[in-house]
C-alpha cells in the first residue's frame, strides 16, 4: 500500500493515531459547545476526508461557535463572511489593487485565505457569489485577473444555510454548488438539560488548542490509506446507481459524491481505530453526504431526497 506524507513531509498517521488525534479534537470543540455526539462525529469525518461542511439550522443554535471552535482546537487561522445580497465575489476571494506608489498591481487576499472559513447564510448571497466559491472548494485555489493563488492547507469551508420556507431574501444553491459539500449536518435545538448548561456559562472557543494543523494534514493523508477492498467500492457504486433509478430521483448521486463518501467511511473507519473499511462505515456515511445533492422529481414529498437514500441503503445488498 502507498504511504502518503503530509505537507510538511511527515509521515502519515495511523488508524490508532489518527482515533488518538480525533479524541483530542472532539475534546477541543465540546469545550466551546454542546454538540450531539452523531452529529459530531459526521463533522470530524468530514474534516479528515478533506471536504467541506453545510451546515442547515435555524439561526441561533451554535453554528458559527462550531466553526471557531474547530479551528481554536487546531490553532488554524479562522475566518467569516456574512453573505447578504450585496456581497461581490472579490469580497470572498480577494482582488488586484492598483499600488501608485510602486505603480504596480498587488493581490490582496480574501477572507478565503485561512484554514477554517466560515461562510454565514450562503445562501443569502446571489448565485454569481456563490459561484464564486467553486473553485477554491474544488481546486483549493482562486484564480483573479488570470493568476492562480493557492489557499492554505487545511482548508475547509463551514458554510451555513437557513431553511428557504419563511425566510426571504434567499436563493437556493445550485446543484453544483451542493455537490461540493461533503456533508450536510444539522445541529438542532439543545437538549432542556444543555440550554440550562448554555445558560449558566457561555461556550467559547478553547483557549489552547488540542491538536494541530500539521496533524490534521498527517491524519487526511493517513485517511486516505485506510484499505477499501474491490467488493466494497462496487457496493458504493450500487447506492449511487440505485439513487439514480429510484422513481422518485431526477438527478441522482454523482460520481464525485461517491469519491467523498467513500472518503468518509475511510474516516470514520479510521476514527474508529481500523484500517480497513466495512460497509457499516459506508452506511452510517451516505445520508449525511448523500441526501443534500439528489433533486427529486417535481411532484416528489418533502423529505423525497432522504427516502432515496433510505431506499437504497435498504434495497442494495452489503458486499
């Protein structure tokens, strides 16, 4: 098997390592929150398989404390964009300014230019901004006046989503901007016992950080030597066909999709202490990234998209 380094040329962690190091970041972000222990776990997966994260709520409930709680934890440059109808493109990613001293072009980087990013109801933003955001989720790179400028690493994208019934001013993200979130979480209301907790004592970002950037970057690359056999990846390829096919779908998984999934099972094996995954891993995996980039047909219930999910975990065999 191929042994990643990390970018600092490290060697790439170990299962056990990489359970150890997940350990610590979970410590790190329930000392500035209260967070569903599920929930959190979808999170740390989708960290250490190198995606980015959509976070769909009502406002209030801890989101951005979730994003600076992840990047306190790691000691990370964190960084946030509240999206409104007036936010350009350049005022995410960066522009060239005209110097008249030195008469010369200089690029002046964005908010994207940290490790955790946090971009607040992107969906508020028009699509032309929204847009904006692809290729540095994609490419980890932004390109302005024909120059390439490469991000940090890590880099992730916490982007944050209000529901669109109710709420106005809003437009929904395109399929292909959905397609670029690894996973979809929802943190939900606390519970009676926490909301009193919350109340007695505010959350705040850890004050020292758990665990590092240079481990994280270990730990992704130590993901990604995390086994899959032959049989397990054709049973990823059987759910995205089977979402494809079902009555209710009109656009079904991609085939990017099955790469991130496939990613986050090999994360959340390696959470677990394996190096190797099983089914089990993919199963818990593909509703959190799978049911935010299917499109139902128009005549489909509310909830169609996570009842083709479901029906796919149900009617495709484990390999």
């Amino acid at each position: 098997m191929t042994t990643f380094l990390d970018e600092t040329g490290g060697p790439a962690l170990t299962a056990q390592e990489i359970a150890a190091f997940g350990e610590r970041v979970s410590d790190g972000v329930r000392r500035g929150m209260q967070i569903d222990d599920g929930t959190l776990d979808v999170i740390l997966c989708a960290l250490l398989a190198g995606g980015h994260l959509l976070l769909e709520d009502r406002p209030g409930v801890g989101k951005t404390q979730l994003a600076r709680s992840i990047a306190g934890t790691l000691g990370g440059r964190f960084s946030r964009v509240q999206a409104t109808v007036d936010l350009l493109p350049t005022d995410i990613l960066g522009a060239t300014i005209w110097h008249a001293g030195s008469e010369t072009f200089q690029f002046h980087p964005g908010p994207v230019f940290a490790n955790v990013v946090l971009v607040d109801e992107l969906n508020r933003a028009t699509p032309k901004t929204q847009s904006g955001l692809l290729e540095a989720m994609q490419e980890l790179q932004v390109t302005i006046d024909g120059q390439a400028h490469p991000l940090h690493r890590p880099f992730t994208v916490i982007a944050t989503q209000n529901p669109t019934a109710g709420f106005d001013g809003t437009y929904a993200l395109p399929p292909a901007q959905l397609d670029r979130f690894l996973a979809r979480v929802s943190l939900g209301y606390p519970t009676a016992e926490q909301e009193a907790d919350l109340l007695l004592q505010r959350p705040a970002p850890p004050e020292q950080p758990t665990a590092s950037l240079a481990e994280l970057v270990a730990a992704q690359a130590g993901v990604a030597n995390i086994a899959t056999t032959s049989a397990l990846r054709a049973y990823v390829v059987a759910l995205l066909d089977a979402t494809r096919n079902h009555p209710l779908s009109e656009t079904g998984a991609s085939p990017r999709s099955g790469l991130q999934l496939l990613g986050a099972a090999q994360a959340r094996a390696a959470l677990d202490g394996r190096d190797f995954v099983l089914p089990d891993d993919v199963q818990a995996m593909a509703p959190s990234v799978l049911t935010h980039r299917l499109v139902a047909v128009p005549a489909a219930p509310a909830g169609a998209a996570a009842e083709i999910v479901a029906a796919a975990l149900d009617d495709v065999p484990a390999r």
